[in-house]
C-alpha cells in the first residue's frame, strides 16, 4: 500500500515542480547557486535587485513572447 501512496504523491509534486518552474518562482535561488559555483569571489544581489535587473534586461532586449 505504500507504494501505492508513494506513486499517488509523485503526481501533485510533479505539477507543483512544473508551475514554480514555468512561473520563475526558483529562478533567483538557481541564480544564487549559479553564482557562488561560478563566480564566487562576485557579489550576491538581494532578490529585490536580481529581479529588477532581470526585468530591466527582458524590456531591453524582448525575445519571442506573447506581449
């Protein structure tokens, strides 16, 4: 029964993990890890500055998107 249960909980995780990726939730922490593997002698933005440097950079250059 318990892998019953187990595969019935592999569902909801997998769309939880689907929308906070296709909403960018995760974005800032994988630009943190980014950072410190890559660059770690570069310094970290607050959140607040990672995303207004990332919007900022989107309306510089739009790519393919909607609106």
């Amino acid at each position: 029964m318990t892998t019953l249960v187990r595969s019935l909980w592999k569902i909801p995780r997998a769309v939880w993990w689907y929308l906070t990726e296709l909403m960018g939730d995760t974005a800032y922490s994988k630009y943190v890890v980014h950072l410190k593997h890559h660059h770690p002698d570069a310094p970290i933005p607050t959140e607040r500055e990672y995303w207004r440097a990332r919007y900022a950079e989107q309306d510089a250059n739009p790519g393919a998107r909607c609106c």
